[in-house]
C-alpha cells in the first residue's frame, strides 16, 4: 500500500505518454509437426510484445506470461482454446490479448535454397469490450522472420491505435532487420533455464549481429547479478536507446558504474532514467552518486525519494545521513530516528543517532561514518506504467 501511494504521489509528473489499457501476447502456436521450432512462436511474441512496450502501452512481461501459464497448469506453446487463453488473461487482469499461430513449409530445392516459407497468423481479443479484431497475417521465408515479425508488430501498434502508431517507415527505421539465427538464439536464451547456458545464447546472438541490442541488456543482466560490475557495464553501453529495455539498462549501468567508483558517469546514467520515469529509486541512487562526490544536489534528491515513500528506511536514513554531512544534527537525528522506526535493527542508524546526540560530525578518514549511502538496486518501472495507466485513461 505504501509503494502504491509512493507512485501516485510521482504520477503527475511524467515526461512519456502511457496509453491506458494492458495487454498480454502469448507464443504464436506452432502448428507445424516440428517442436524444435517452438521458438518461432516465442520470437513472434516477444517482437509484438517489445513494440507495445516501446510506443508507451502496459505490455505484461514475458515472465508475468510464464508464471501464469505455470499457476493454470498449461503447457508452453500447446493448441489453447479460446477459453483458455480468456483464462490467462484473466489471471493477468489483461483487457486485451494478443495471440495467433504460425506454419513453415519445406523451403523450394536448387540454390539458393530457403530453410523455409513462414505462414503466420495474429488475432487481437479486445476482453473489455467483448471484441474480436481482425485476423492479420504474413508470409515470406524463414531468413526474413525480422522483417515478417517486425511488419506483424507494426500491424498490431496500427490496429491498437492507428492515430498514435509510428509510420511504417518510422518503425522500420527503430527497428532494423536482425539476422535469424541471432534471434534464435537471443529466444533460445530467453527460455533457458540454467544462467551458463543463457550467458552462452545470449553471447552467441550478440556475436552473430552486431547491430542487436537485446542480447546486450541480458547480458548485461547476468553480469550485473554476478556483481561483475565492469563487465556488465560494457554490455548495458551497448543497449541502443530505441530498445525497450534502454531505462532499465542504463539503471543498471549507473549501478554498475557506482560500484566500480564512477560516480560521475554513475549520476549520468541516473539522470538519464529520471528525465523519463521519475522513480523513487532513481532519484535515491542520483542522490548516492551526488554524495559521494559531495555534491550539494545530494540531499535535494534524497528527500524527492523519501516524499514518494516515507515508509522507505533506507529514503529515511540517506536523508538523515546528508543532513549529518551538513552539520544538521538535529534534523538527522529526526531521520535516523524514523528509519529506526521502520527497522529497528539497522546497526547503521543507531550509530549515527548516537552522533548526532553528541553532535560529531564528518572526520576525514573515519571509516566508520564514510560511505554509508544506500543504493536500491530493484527497478519498478513496469508496476509504475501500470498504476500510471489506472490513474490516468486514455480519453477516447
């Protein structure tokens, strides 16, 4: 409940348009007899998927989709029948669902020989309104699924809402053709369940084109979570700013940065995710940045964090903990005194009451006191479209 008032209070202040309304893609069926290619289906819901997410649309996460399919017990890219895909949606408090089925037929004999023709289908559920949309489709070769799935994406962001939708041009310009066995592995990785094994995909996506950016933020990711700070920060610069992950990228940048002691760049990337999703996280860790360079910004974006959530100790103690670098001991104390409140036993807080109370400020060298700014390191940008879109529905 605190996290939600801790988002409404920030909502008034956003820099990208949302669209209201959410909207969950399931993997297109395969309905060919070859199960090695249930990745096409995945690929093709990931595509649509991104698109929605990139022109400001609630679009669930893949993971999201997962754990639903899991909670109902249906099997991954298994034949759904129309109730069953209402019922994920349902589970997903999705008003619209996105779904369809996809074919490949033996490729033609002599050079150059195809791996294959594709046939894929899209249908659009609109739950809200008990509306079916029209069934769209393409067909090419199998070495143009970035294209094929690129142009099907398009034609969902036209059918959503043809007066927002990017020109197809425009579209195409944002999002350039990949190669298909970068994607298969990019998709390959995505469904791995081992970390080695994803790490191995995802490398091998990124090596095979260059110009894909996805399996960069993954890898990025996966290093980040091995606290191989400098290693995913060369990943996470690699993530163009038309990808939809490029907020979350350049958050974990900034981390990863921050702990390699680049505070400066840190900040950048920080302020970089502010000017568009105004967090109470980000403006935490632009505030730790600041502090560790002894900025005086510092305390000004602690305090932003600590308005959009008062529940939060660690908002309560970096206030408190730049308060006391200012020599305001009795406004500090106030603080650390409310983070103490919320966790009574953070060791940290207690220390620096008791400084306070004897009114013992910073000493150069003291390693005690030096370094305590508190980062957050979990990104909710996705919880905050969502509540964005609740409080504020498109007008039709």
């Amino acid at each position: 409940m605190h996290r939600l008032f801790a988002l409404t209070a920030i909502v008034s202040v956003l820099t990208i348009s949302v669209k209201a309304d959410s909207f969950v893609v399931l993997p297109f069926f395969n309905v060919s007899k070859d199960a090695n290619l249930d990745w096409i289906g995945e690929s093709l819901a990931e595509s649509v998927r991104e698109s929605l997410a990139g022109e400001g649309y609630v679009a669930l996460d893949r993971e999201e989709r997962v754990e639903a399919y899991h909670r109902l017990a249906i099997r991954p890219y298994v034949l759904l029948t129309k109730a069953s895909i209402i019922r994920i949606a349902d589970t997903l408090d999705a008003e619209h669902v996105i779904y369809g089925q996809f074919d490949l037929k033996p490729g033609t004999a002599g050079p150059p020989r195809s791996k294959g023709s594709l046939q894929i289908g899209a249908h659009i559920l609109d739950l809200k309104r008990i509306h079916e949309g029209p069934e769209f489709g393409e067909t090419g070769s199998l070495e143009d699924l970035a294209v094929l799935q690129r142009h099907l994406a398009w034609q969902t962001l036209e059918w959503v809402n043809a007066k927002t939708a990017p020109s197809e041009e425009e579209f195409k310009n944002r999002h350039p053709a990949i190669r298909v066995d970068a994607i298969e592995s990019y998709i390959r990785g995505l469904a791995a369940v081992r970390p080695e094994d994803k790490h191995r995909l995802f490398t091998q996506a990124a090596r095979l084109d260059q110009g894909f950016s996805q399996p960069c933020f993954q890898l990025g990711k996966l290093h980040f979570e091995k606290k191989e700070y400098k290693v995913a920060a060369e990943w996470l610069q690699k993530v163009a700013a038309s990808d939809v992950h490029f907020r979350e990228a350049k958050f974990l940048l900034g981390l990863s940065l921050y702990h390699t002691g680049d505070f400066s760049s840190a900040q950048n990337a920080f302020q970089i995710v502010a000017r568009s999703v105004p967090l109470n996280e980000v403006y935490n860790d632009i505030g730790a940045t600041e502090s560790r360079q002894n900025l005086p910004d510092a305390l000004d974006n602690f305090k932003k964090a600590l308005e959009g959530d008062p529940s939060d100790p660690d908002y309560q103690f970096n206030v408190g903990y730049a308060l006391w670098k200012r020599g305001d001991f009795e406004a500090a104390a106030q603080r650390f005194q409310a983070a103490l409140e919320r966790n009574p036993k953070d060791a940290e807080a207690t220390a620096m009451l008791e400084r306070c109370s004897k009114r013992s400020g910073p000493r150069p060298g003291d390693t005690k006191t030096e370094r305590l700014e508190r980062v957050k390191t979990t990104y909710e940008e996705s919880a905050w479209w969502q509540l964005k879109a609740a409080l504020q529905p498109q007008k039709p």
